[in-house]
C-alpha cells in the first residue's frame, strides 16, 4: 500500500483502490489531489495485474466538490501562464473517463457538486445507504465545469439533472439509483465488501472486450444510432482476431473457465 499526502492508492485483488484522504476537508478536491489522482490513474492504466480500478472516500464523504478556499488562494499567487484548477481538472477527470478498464465509484458518503461530478466521470456506481448525492454548485453562484451540466442530462434526463442543477439540494443514495444514476445501494458496512465481490467478478472477464465495450458505449452517446451500430460492428470485427475471444470459444467448447489475457 502507497500513502500519497491526499490519496491512499492500495491494490486488493484485481481492484486498484484509490481513497480521497482528507477527511476532515470533506474529502475536497485540491491541486495536489487531483495531480495525485492523476498520478494514481498512469499507475494503475500501466500496472497488467490491476483489473478494475475503484474511488472511494475516507470519512463521512466521498468528496464535497472542490476546494475553493484553496483553489481561491492558490489562484491570486499563480504565475502567469500556469494550468489553473480548471485546467487539471479538465485533464485528469477525461483520463478516468477514457480510463481503459472499468471504474467504480463506491460513494461512502457526501458527493457533492466537484463529487458528483467525479462520481459522473465513473463507469459504475455502488453507493452506500447513508450516501447523499447532489449537484450544489447553485447554493454558492458557482457555475459546475466538470459534468454537472454537460454530463447529468445524459446519466439521468434533462429534466431531472436540472431539477438538482437548480435546486442544489442533494438526495439520498436510493432515489439517485431510482433516477439511474447508481448502480446498486449497499448497507454502509457492505459497502467495500460488496464492490469488492463485484471487482472479482470483472476480473474474470476477458480485459480486452471490456475495453472496448467501454469506449463504443461512450461513443455512442454522441452518435446516432446508425454510426453507433457501424462502430460496433466494426469492433467486433477487429475483436474477432483477438486472443481472448478465440480463448473464450475455445473454453466453450471445452466446456472449462477462460483464461483471458487482454489481447
């Protein structure tokens, strides 16, 4: 296990388990968490034995959103021509969409407007009972720059992602699922155990084709449905001289468990 300053980046079976550790800020996002994160994602993107890469929080929150304070005074001592938040943020949150493995976020607790946002930029969402989600941006006149307004509509209906744009009121973990935006809501104290089941389960699958299972799904959000059937035929095309697809036919056949090696 590796202890960064703002991430605890811990490998459990196939999972690589990245926590927001500033429990006593909320879990909110700071430069140097999110040049962590950033950091935590090329590990994890490079490391073969890593299956499934998982976000959690540690405390009462999974993560308040940004750090405005910090941000605010960072900003008035920037040099001219540095990256600003805006810009770190743009950058690591597109790579953990366009990660190439499966991303679950396991919300502990609080995701709030920069949360929610991170919450959006996973594939997958298991969510604690006690867990409330929420777009908050509107309470304080800030505008959302990472999904809330351009990514919500698609998770969860134009109309119900502005209901919680205007409102920035924050709702529990079952009404999120009843909306589609999680997955699955666990007890509290089954939270980890649960995802964890769950991260074995996709480490039986064959890497390859959940990769680009995920990057036709993302395109296809942008696609009509023609162009998105033509690029799936495509892949599958491609996919068919795979390795892992001819090992799976082949254990098929042979009646027995596949032995997928991502290629």
């Amino acid at each position: 296990m590796a202890n960064l300053s703002s991430i605890i980046y811990e490998q459990r079976g196939a999972g690589a388990w990245l926590t927001l550790n500033r429990p006593d800020a909320l879990n909110a996002l700071s430069f140097a968490m999110m040049h962590e994160l950033g950091d935590a994602l090329a590990r994890a993107r490079s490391d073969e034995t890593v299956r499934v890469l998982v976000i959690t929080g540690n405390g009462r929150a999974f993560c308040a959103g940004a750090d405005l304070k910090e941000v605010a005074e960072m900003q008035a001592h920037a040099r001219l021509g540095d990256p600003d938040f805006l810009d770190v943020v743009r950058r690591v949150f597109g790579e953990l969409r366009a990660f190439p493995k499966p991303v679950i976020a396991a919300v502990n607790g609080l995701a709030l407007a920069g949360g929610m946002e991170l919450v959006m930029a996973c594939d997958l969402v298991f969510a604690a009972e006690s867990a409330r989600l929420g777009d908050a941006h509107s309470n304080f006149g800030v505008f959302p720059g990472a999904g809330g307004a351009a990514v919500m509509p698609r998770r969860i209906g134009l109309n119900r992602a502005k209901y919680l744009l205007f409102s920035g009121e924050h709702l529990p973990a079952r009404e999120m699922m009843e909306m589609g935006l999680v997955n699955r809501v666990t007890p509290d104290a089954e939270l980890a155990s649960t995802v964890g089941r769950f991260v074995e389960k996709l480490a039986l699958k064959s890497p390859a084709v959940l990769r680009r299972m995920k990057e036709v799904a993302n395109r296809s959000m942008d696609q009509s449905q023609e162009a998105a059937l033509s690029d799936e035929l495509l892949n599958l095309r491609d996919h068919s001289r795979s390795y892992d697809m001819q090992e799976g036919l082949a254990a098929f056949r042979e009646k027995r468990k596949p032995a997928f090696k991502g290629y």
